[in-house]
C-alpha cells in the first residue's frame, strides 16, 4: 500500500542540522532533519531498552538524536573520515576546562611554528590551490601540532574536528557541496585569518556542548562500527532491532567518496584518486559511474538478485536499464548510467534483506530516498524499494513525499525536464 502525503512539518528538512548544536558541526551534503528522527521514536514509543540503528549512518544524525533522546543506537558507516566525524560528535561529553586549555596552547605552538614551517610537498596539488600561502602556514602549523598530540584523547579529536570545519570557512576556491572547486581560485578572497577562525568554531562547539550537557538529558549508550550497510546483518542480533532510520546514497550519480577530498588530503588520510578508489569507493554501495568497473559490468546490468525476489520489478527495471544503455551509444560522454542503476538496486536489496533480518516484528525500517532521471529516462526509485521491500518479506510499505527536487536547474538546457522528488519510504515488517 502506498499512501503519498507531505509531511515535512513533523519531518523536518537537513537545514534543522545547520542550526541544531553539535549536528551543525560539521556540514555533510547528505542527509535528513534529525527532527525525522526523534518524531519516528515518539511515533512508535521507543525507550531506553530500545534498539534504533542506521546502516548508513553518515556523521551520525539518527546516532546524535538518539543519544540525546536516551535511546540507545547501531550505526554502519563505510567511509572512514565520515566515522570519525560521526564519533567526535556523538562523544559530547567532554572536559570543556580542558578543551580550552588545549585550545590556547595549540593556537599559542601553531603561531610560533608557522613563519619557520616548510609547507612545500606536504599535501596534494588540490590543497595549494584553495588557500592563500599566508592561510596555509597557519592551517599547516595547526594540523602538525595537533598531530603532535595523543590521537586517542577526545579534546584532540574535539579540537581536530574544528579545524576540519575551518578549511571550507577559510578556502578561497569555491567551496560550495558537493564538491570543492580549485578552477574558481580567488572567487572568494575574504579577509579571513585561519588561526582567528579556528578560534571562533572552537568556541562555538564549546558552547554547543555546554549548552547541551547543562540540560536535563540522560544520553544512551551508543556503537559506530566501521563497515558495510550491505552486511548489516552482520553487526546486529537477528530481531534484535526496533526501528532503523537511514537515507542512502541518491542514485544521482554523485561521487560520495570524493566529497571529502579536501578534508581527506588536508589530514594525509588520502594522497590520490586512487587512494580513495581503493579505501572507499569500492566499499560503498553503487551510486555514480566513478565505481562501475568495465570487467563488472554484464554482472551487475543483469539484476540477478531483483530476479530471484521480484520478477515484475526486475523486468521493469531491465527495461530502464536497457534505454539508459541505448542512450549511452548516442550520447557523448557515454556514462554508464545503466550499470549504475542495476548495481545500485542490487546493493540496495542486500541492505533490505539485512535490514529485515535484524529488525523484530512489527519494526520499522524508514529511508530517505531520492528519485532520479539520467538520460532524462525516470527511476522511481522510492517505489522500486518500497516493492522490492515487501517482496523480500516486509508485510507492506508506505511512501511520504516530502519535497520535490531539482527546481534550481530549471534553466540548464542540458539538463532533463522531468519532475523530481525526495520520499521518505517505511517498510513494515
């Protein structure tokens, strides 16, 4: 049964993070109002002895909500920048007499190091184009102090975090999400200074946790695990979960490894391109034409998992696969939206079949989803997963409209026409 509402005045939109303390802390291109989160805890009355879980679980929004509604949490993420970010912020308690201290102490080491500091080789190109050398010194001068300091103690971390969030405050390139964009060098030369930014983001997640940790809540227990939403089976008991809230990739042929490329290098974490093949692209789901590998592809296109669960989605979904590859020969950059699509929605349907396995009867396993048209040629791809749902076993699903989508590129001309949507899609078992 599919019933289309909009019920985005009890939902929320991902700007509520923007706002909200601690969620704010670190701005991902991806997401859903953790305002979702805590109306599906009232909605089915979860408690302390209650089991929420995220297999996509990003920088930690359903975890961070939980916690904070005393309601203990399972979060899945496979990108390991994004893990840390989820676990820095889901800390919260932290020393803030401390935090302070360490704080003056690394501006105080990172002004003496910076006019003696040698920033040549350090980082990847993409680094030296998106910050002026004055920026960089200081930028540089607080990353190796920080570095110099024990990795396990939550104030380093804490303070390693608010760094992170002053490279897109301080870049002169473009900087807007989803990805940063050295051509635009100079585009936004402001006056600056990183050490007096960093100072101020510091001190706003200060007062964030304050403010968070002088109420009345009773935060829960909670578990990051590094891993595979593919296998979520693997890190939760059989029925042992209540309800599972989650927005996976969109299908929109965005390359979320690459998304944290400046943050990424900044850190050493990654070097290259193929350094982030290697260490993420290839444990994520499928969802852009960056992860499709040539020796793959008649494996993936021929959907053979949709086909031993559900052969009318299968047969509707090879028919879409099919014009996408008709559009490719024609077309001049000859993506491979078709593999993308047949792969997305056979990793899509292993995370459904171990989302069931884990969730208890009656639970409730809810995704934020967004449809797509490459080629111009629509993927229901709510509706698809609401089906594919039931077929693996759920007993019905339920599709929300909550926006509609892509309204700001109305005027490109090379852009497709069709109308989009951003669901949310709950599966009942």
């Amino acid at each position: 049964m599919v019933i289309v509402t909009n019920p985005l005045q009890h939902y929320g939109s991902f700007r509520d993070c923007l706002r909200s303390p601690i969620h704010k802390w670190f701005t991902y291109p991806a997401g859903y109002s953790y305002k979702l989160v805590e109306a599906k805890i009232k909605e089915i009355s979860l408690n302390s002895d209650s089991l929420i879980a995220d297999p996509f679980l990003g920088t930690g929004t359903t975890s961070l909500a939980a916690r904070m509604m005393g309601i203990p949490s399972l979060g899945i993420e496979a990108h390991p920048f994004v893990n840390w970010v989820a676990k820095v912020k889901l800390y919260i308690q932290y020393d803030l007499k401390d935090i302070q201290k360490r704080m003056r102490y690394v501006l105080r080491e990172a002004n003496y190091l910076q006019d003696n500091l040698d920033i040549r080789d350090l980082w990847p190109e993409l680094i030296y184009k998106c910050f002026t050398e004055d920026n960089l010194r200081k930028l540089g001068a607080l990353r190796d102090v920080l570095l110099s300091e024990d990795q396990e103690l939550p104030s380093t971390n804490f303070l390693k975090l608010a760094l992170t969030a002053t490279l897109r405050i301080v870049t002169t390139a473009g900087a807007g999400w989803p990805y940063i964009a050295p051509s635009k060098y100079h585009a936004r030369i402001v006056n600056r200074a990183a050490f007096c930014e960093f100072e101020k983001i510091c001190l706003a997640m200060i007062s964030d946790v304050w403010s968070v940790t002088s109420s009345s809540l009773s935060f829960a227990s909670y578990k990051i695990e590094s891993g595979d939403a593919r296998h979520f089976d693997k890190y939760a008991k059989p029925e042992s979960v209540d309800l599972i809230v989650t927005s996976p990739p969109y299908m929109n042929n965005y390359d979320y490894a690459d998304r944290t490329r400046l943050e990424t290098y900044f850190w050493g974490i990654f070097h290259s391109w193929s350094d982030i093949t290697k260490e993420v692209r290839d444990h994520l789901i499928m969802a852009a034409t960056t992860q499709v590998r040539v020796s793959e592809l008649g494996k993936i296109r021929n959907c053979p998992g949709i086909a031993g669960v559900d052969s009318t989605v299968h047969a509707e979904l090879q028919t879409i696969i099919q014009s996408l590859a008709d559009m490719r020969r024609i077309k001049s950059g000859k993506k491979t939206y078709d593999s993308v699509t047949a792969g997305y929605f056979e990793d899509m349907l292993n995370v459904i079949k171990g989302s069931f396995i884990v969730l208890k009867p009656h639970g409730q396993f809810v995704l934020v989803l967004g449809d797509s048209a490459p080629y111009g040629i629509h993927i229901p791809t709510d509706e698809f997963i609401g089906r594919i749902g039931v077929s693996v076993g759920f007993s019905s699903y339920r599709l929300d409209v909550i926006r509609t989508r892509g309204e700001k590129w109305a005027h490109n001309s090379q852009r497709h026409k069709v109308p989009l949507r951003e669901s949310i899609v709950t599966l009942v078992k």
